[in-house]
C-alpha cells in the first residue's frame, strides 16, 4: 500500500543524508517535496500542514549529535514525527472488562465487518485463548447471518443461532445473554451497514450500544476510500463514540493516506489492519513498524512474527538436521518455497528486510514474481518420489512428462533444476565440518546480534526457536537490529557479512543467485 510513498520519500530523504551540511534552504525544498509526496497519498492537508511545520521546527534547530551527519538527522525527525502522526504506541483491542466482553463491529456495507469479526474472533481464540461468541444483527443484507455462521464453522468459533423475525437490538441482548450462559469470554457483535451514513442506521446502532453496553466498538474502514474513510470516522464517532479503527484491504493497491490521517484527524487509535484475505491475515497496528517501512528501514519485527506463526517447527527442526548433513532434495525446496508462500512470498519478504525494498523492482523487471513459487511447486509434484529424491534420474523423456503434467517447458524445468543444484551445494558447504560449520556460524551470528540466542533442533545453536520469543523480547528487537546496523536503509544483515545490499555474501563466501546474493533467485541483476 505504501510503495510509491516510500519510493518518493526514500529519494527525497536520500537526497538529503549524501550531503556534509545542510542550510535552512535545502531543508525547506527537501519539506517541499516531502509535503507533496504525502498529498499526492491523499494524506489529508492539515495532518501533512502539521507535520511538515513540526519538522521544520526540529529540523532547523536541531542540535547535531556528533558521528551524525544533518541529513541523517532529518531523516530521524521525518521517522519519529511519523511515528507521532500515526500514533506514537500501538494499541491493541481492550479486554480488561468483566466477561462477557461485548465488542461491537460498526462501519459502511462492504468495509469488510463480517470477515473482521471472524478474523478477530480467531485471533483472540488462537492467540489468547478466549472462548468468543460471534452474532450476526444483520437483517437486512440477504443471507449476512448465514455468512456469519459459516465463518464461524470454518474458523471452529461458537456462534448464535438464527432466529428470524428478531430486531437487531434483541439479537444483542440474546446474544450477552448466551454469552453469559455459555461462559464465553468474548462476544462480537457484527452489526448491518449501508452504502452511505443515515439517520436510521446511527439510531439503530445508539439502540444496540445501549442494549448490549459495548467495552469496544470498533469502526472497521476500507483503507481504498482515501478521505471519505476519514470522514465516516468523524461522523461514526461524533454519534455513537467509537473506540478504535480496523482498516482492511491495506494489502492493496491504494495511496496510505487513509491510514496516515485517520490517527491524526479522529484521535481513535487504529488497532488492527487488515493485510488479506485468509483468517489469520489480520495485524496489530504498530506505528513504529508503518513508519519503518514506509521509510524503507524494514520491519525485522514483524517478519520474525509472521515466520514463527507459519513455519511448523517439527518441519523446521528436521530440516535443519538435513541441512547440517549437507543434504537438500526436491521436497525440501517445495517445501521452503511454500514457506516463503505463507509468508507473502518474495515481495512480503523483500519489503520487510531493511535496504532490501527496492530489489523488488529488480526481481519484476527480471521475471520474477510470486506466480514463480506456484509453477515451481507445480514442476516438483509432477515428478515420482524417486525423482525427487534423486534429480539426477531425470533425463529428456521424463522432463517431457514432467513438463506436460505441470503445464510448464523443458527450460523451466532445467532452471529449476539448476537453482536447486546451487542451493544443495550451498548446504553441503554449509554443513561442512569444521568451527561447526558455515551454516551453524552465520545462524549464530544472526541470532546473537539480534540478541536472540538460543538453538533450533539439529543446528546446535544458532537460529532462535521463534513460537517461543516473548513478546517483549520482539518488542526490543527492533532497536537492537538498529543499533546492529538492521534499521538503516543498506546495512547489511547481521552474520552476512554485513555487505551493503544485506544479502550479497556470507562472510565472503558467494550465494548462488542475485549476483552472489540470496539462493535460488537465478538470472537477476547484480545489486550496484
């Protein structure tokens, strides 16, 4: 969502760190730009008005601290202002509240309520373990009950049951009711909505807030509207008095400046944003990782919790132990390529690596995209087991049948083939013996300047056992991948060799791939 924002920031703000001094001239040009690339986002003109005037403020005046030069400095007012715009702290849903806690869902038809309440509901069952009850008052859009209700069956969360003919407001105070019966510790409301705000939506919606005492209403928004999201805000809280935003869709194409205003013009804080389809594709919304990637400084933090919720840890620990013997088969790669899949494939990955958000251009321009995953999964489930397990069987024949059975050519095939010939002499070398091993060293080397420490099963040591990191431990995370060098554009990755460009070599030794950069990334451009 926030790519052409972080392209025209990114150039502005780098245009500004090259220079050995900056006078008050260059600064306000530099806020100039600034202030059109956040209009040009449909941010809204006050909140950019009120932004460009607090860091001009402390940008002319500031005080340089010594080893830093002023563009840098710039780029840390610019940093930490945006991170005031958009919040300062992440706030997460409130459930300090006697039980049941009633949680009520408000917003236009078609913002995405429904999936919400049941991505929340998930959320909260998986997360925190809460028994949640969802209902549906509904009774206008054809068929939102029965939605409701197979969401529920799908995601394995209680809902109530339908009966027709009953007002909103009393399927509220049945559904506290059965909440209370039930030893529910949550109940989600998911009220109806309508194309446009009017008088009779804002009175039924008073009438269920009376009749079911909401600790949270949520106002869920789709992040595509631009202003009119801000907008709506303002009128859903001067009425009924919301307590926090979700904004949904924010995987999409649209500008960001929905979500740049929407803290700043209503006060509400946004607590979760929608980033997918799927039921687990629901984020807390944290300030500071917005604006570490909006600025193109990554979002370390975040990556280490998208990897511990969907890398399975017994698949995780047995490839580690193959890996240390240096091997590496077919299955194996399907399976790191659906990994990297469930993780938002190359481009999720690439955006949330520090200095890395601009190699996504270099992969599109090169062919590469994460319709590739799909075709290369496809090529190894068309093979035997036999050949999985030993490419070297494949011969002109059985590439032909391989070929017709996976939709694809004898090149794609030989490609990936070729890419997973590199990566298996990478393991070997990696699982090498001596000092433990490549593999087991820049593991170690990650995890200790990440301040992570720990073991996988079969490394010895080295990568961290990421379903067991406490939470404030990931909090801390960011600010010590910082000061390693992680939270600047460029850095380098720590126990990489801390190369410019992060993954350009492992303490000297060349990847196949990405000019010497990341396995199995054939045929792209080196990084200059």
């Amino acid at each position: 969502m926030f790519e052409n924002l972080q392209d025209r920031l990114g150039s502005i703000l780098n245009g500004l760190t090259g220079r050995g001094a900056l006078s008050e001239a260059d600064v306000s040009a530099a806020l100039r730009e600034v202030r059109r690339a956040l209009l040009e986002a449909d941010v809204a003109l006050d909140v950019v008005r009120s932004f460009t005037d607090r860091v001009r403020e402390k940008a002319v005046g500031a005080e340089i601290l010594k080893s830093i030069k002023p563009g840098q400095m710039v780029v840390k007012i610019v940093h930490d202002e945006l991170i005031e715009m958009l919040g300062g702290e992440g706030v997460g849903v409130d459930l300090h509240a006697a039980a049941p806690v009633v949680i009520m869902m408000v917003g236009l038809q078609g913002s995405g309520k429904t999936t919400t309440s049941a991505k929340i509901a998930h959320r909260l069952s998986t997360r925190e373990k809460k028994k949640v009850l969802m209902a549906s008052l509904d009774t206008r859009r054809p068929a939102a009950q029965e939605q409701l209700r197979q969401l529920g069956a799908q995601a394995n969360i209680d809902t109530l049951p339908i009966i027709s003919g009953q007002s909103p407001t009393d399927i509220a105070a049945r559904a506290v009711q059965a909440a209370k019966l039930g030893g529910h510790d949550v109940v989600i409301l998911d009220t109806a909505g309508r194309t446009h705000i009017d008088e009779p939506l804002m009175v039924e919606m008073a009438d269920i807030k009376k009749r079911s005492n909401p600790h949270e209403i949520l106002l869920v928004a789709d992040s595509l509207t631009g202003q009119d999201a801000v907008n709506l805000a303002r009128s859903f809280d001067e009425r009924v008095g919301i307590t926090g935003l979700v904004l949904t869709r924010m995987d999409g194409d649209g500008r960001g400046g929905a979500a740049l205003s929407m803290r700043a013009v209503t006060g509400k804080p946004i607590k979760l944003i929608g980033v997918g389809e799927k039921m687990n594709e629901l984020e807390e919304f944290h300030p500071r990782r917005i604006a570490d990637r909006i600025l193109g400084m990554g979002d370390i933090v975040s990556l280490v919790e998208r990897a511990a919720e969907n890398i399975d840890a017994e698949k995780a620990a047995a490839m580690a132990a193959k890996m240390a013997k240096g091997k590496f088969d077919l299955d194996d790669l399907a399976d790191q390529l659906r990994q990297m899949q469930k993780m938002g494939g190359m481009g999720g990955i690439m955006g949330m690596m520090p200095g890395m958000a601009g190699m996504k251009d270099k992969m599109a321009a090169a062919g590469f995209d994460d319709k590739l995953f799909g075709r290369q999964i496809a090529i190894i489930q068309s093979m035997t087991k036999a050949e999985r397990t030993n490419p070297d069987l494949l011969k002109h024949s059985r590439k032909k049948r391989i070929a017709a059975g996976s939709g694809t050519d004898a090149a794609a095939i030989n490609k990936l083939l070729k890419m997973h010939r590199q990566m298996a002499d990478m393991m070997k070398m990696m699982g090498g013996k001596g000092k433990g091993g490549m593999m087991k060293q820049m593991m170690g080397g990650l995890a200790g300047k990440m301040g992570l420490g720990g073991g996988m099963g079969g490394m010895g040591g080295g990568m961290p056992d990421l379903s067991n990191i406490d939470p404030r431990q990931l909090e801390a995370l960011q600010k010590q991948a910082e000061a390693a060098g992680l939270g600047k554009p460029g850095g380098g990755m720590p126990g990489l060799g801390g190369l410019p460009g992060g993954l350009s070599g492992l303490g000297g030794a060349k990847l196949p791939g990405l000019g010497g950069g990341f396995p199995g990334l054939p045929g792209l451009p080196k990084k200059k």
